[in-house]
C-alpha cells in the first residue's frame, strides 16, 4: 500500500505544495504516542491492582480468612480453660489448702501479669494486631497461671506427705489389746493415790491385764526411753512421736523395745507387768503433747466403735483410786 502524501495550499505561490514534516516532530509525535500508551496501561494497571485479585492474592486472602477464624476457635478456648483454670484456683485456695491448713495463694501472685518491656511491640503495626496481641497476652497470663497452680499442687503434695506422717504418727489406738473396756482401771484426772491416800492428778489411763499381755506402740515414732530401772512407772518406755507427741507405757514386766528403735502403730514394745509404784498388774499409759499431758481418751478413734467409745468415756470419767 503507497504511502498517502500530504498537499496544502500555498497562498503566496497560488500552488499545491507537498506537505513535510520534520523529523524532530516526528520524534515528538513518537514520544507523544509511547507516553499516551503507557499513560493508559498505567491506568489500567492500577485498576487492575486495585480491584481485581491476582491468584496469588486470593489464595494469601482465602489463607488470611481461615487464620482469622482459627484465631477466633483459639479465642473461644482460651476462655473455656481461664474457666477451667478459675475453678482449679477456687478449689486450690478454699478446699485443697483448707483440709492441709496451707495459706492460700494470693491474687497478686495468681494474677501478675509481665511488666517492663513491650515485649508484644513484634506484633504491631499489622492488620490484625489488636487480635494477635490480645490473644497472646491471654496465652502468656494462662501460662503464668498454670506455672503458679503447678507449684501450688507441688507444695500440696508435700503437705498430703507429711499429713499421711502426721496421721500414723499421732497415737491413734488402745495400746494394749483390750476389747473388755470393764478393765480400764483409771482415767485421766484427779484420782485417790492407792499408796498415799490423796486426791492427785493421775495424768494417764490404767489398762488392767495380766501380766504378760502384749502392749503396742499407739503411733509411729522413735524409742528415746526403755528403761529398766525406773521407780515410779518401773520398765517403762517413752516413744516421741514427732510433732509434739509423746506416749509413756509403764510398769512392764519385760520391754521388749531398744532406745533408739523406730516403730510402728500396732508394734509390740513391751508386756503387763506389775512393776514400780503400782499395787496390781496394769499398764499406765500417758500422752503428752508439747510435754503436758493430756487425756489420752481422745485417741482412741482408730479401732473403737462409738458405742466403745462412749462406755470408755463414762469409765474414765468416774473418780475412783488409780492403780499407781
């Protein structure tokens, strides 16, 4: 196809002339056109970018809504477990530490948060800031939480430790075998003196046997007197309980226990005999706490029955002569 050529009119010759153009506004004419050209595709780049999703761009916006979501499920959990938590707490604070006598925790401690440094600063600035950092304090918080509950129930097992000592250690049962509570002599208080005739503080129980009747140690705990030679009591020996607990078993006949010996509820220490300042075959039996004595029938919970329990009472209550 020819190349169309242009003509104008020139006044001044009265002739057709051919048209021509320079090559600076050919030049021109070419920029003029490049810069229009990339003046619209910049437009419709922009559109394009703004509305239109590439694929990449709708798989990382499908992929930004299902984090979304799963933030909100981890949300909803979060607030399952600080109930759960809140529970393990109340329970910790109002039964667990009641039944071991242990002070409970205090808020502050349960509650401290972390202070100092913004150490959620990594976080900001994003779209979803506000939510990754609510949820991560709540995560840190539950955290916090758990670590003082675990070392609540850690100190607790130390106390059901020494509560489960405590509790074979405290003299709980009759030291000698004697289910005919009829031959409980004597009870504790003030009582005649069978050899001086006055009204003295007897600070045990007398147990009549026969000579030779086993005697069992009441409680766990550590021989620190088994002697041979005492007067008063006669063979006698002393088991320190720990926690303040003594018991005295007096006038054996033989001791069959050694100082320093550790024994159980329920072992045998010695036998009924009729020995020291005693006027018939018997055992004395005392329990003392902090090195006072006090009465021993508050003890015997461990294998009495209420209806034993309540005649063993009546009998030790009755003021007649002791047997030592």
């Amino acid at each position: 196809m020819a190349k169309r050529v242009k003509y104008f009119y020139n006044t001044n010759t009265l002739k057709y002339e051919k048209v021509e153009v320079s090559t600076g506004k050919r030049i021109l004419r070419v920029i003029g056109y490049l810069a229009s050209v990339a003046v619209f595709a910049g437009i419709v780049m922009i559109i394009a970018y703004t509305y239109i999703d590439s694929p990449k761009e709708k798989q990382l916006k499908r992929e930004i809504e299902q984090l979304s979501l799963q933030y909100d499920l981890l949300q909803e959990r979060l607030k399952v477990m600080d109930v759960v938590m809140g529970d393990l707490q109340e329970r910790d604070d109002n039964i667990y530490r009641v039944i071991f006598e242990a002070e409970p925790i205090s808020t502050d401690i349960r509650k401290a948060g972390y202070g100092g440094v913004n150490k959620y600063k990594a976080l900001e600035n994003y779209d979803y800031s506000g939510l990754m950092i609510e949820t991560t304090k709540k995560l840190d918080r539950l955290a916090k939480q758990m670590y003082v509950q675990s070392k609540s129930y850690d100190e607790l097992l130390k106390e059901v430790q020494n509560k489960n000592k405590l509790l074979a250690s405290i003299p709980a049962i009759q030291p000698i075998a004697n289910k005919r509570l009829r031959a409980m002599a004597s009870g504790f208080g003030y009582r005649i003196h069978p050899i001086y005739k006055t009204s003295k503080l007897h600070t045990g129980m007398d147990f009549s046997a026969p000579v030779g009747t086993p005697i069992y140690a009441t409680g766990d705990g550590v021989v620190v007197t088994a002697d041979a030679e005492g007067r008063g009591y006669g063979n006698h020996v002393v088991i320190n309980h720990g926690y303040g607990y003594r018991t005295l078993y007096g006038h054996m006949s033989r001791i069959k226990a050694r100082r320093g010996q550790t024994v159980k509820r329920g072992e045998v220490i010695g036998y009924v005999g009729n020995t020291g300042t005693s006027t018939a075959p018997h055992l004395h039996y005392e329990v003392l706490k902090n090195n006072k004595p006090i009465n021993p029938i508050n003890f015997y919970y461990n294998d009495l029955s209420p209806q034993e329990y309540e005649l063993m009472l009546e009998m030790s209550s009755r003021a007649n002569q002791s047997f030592d």
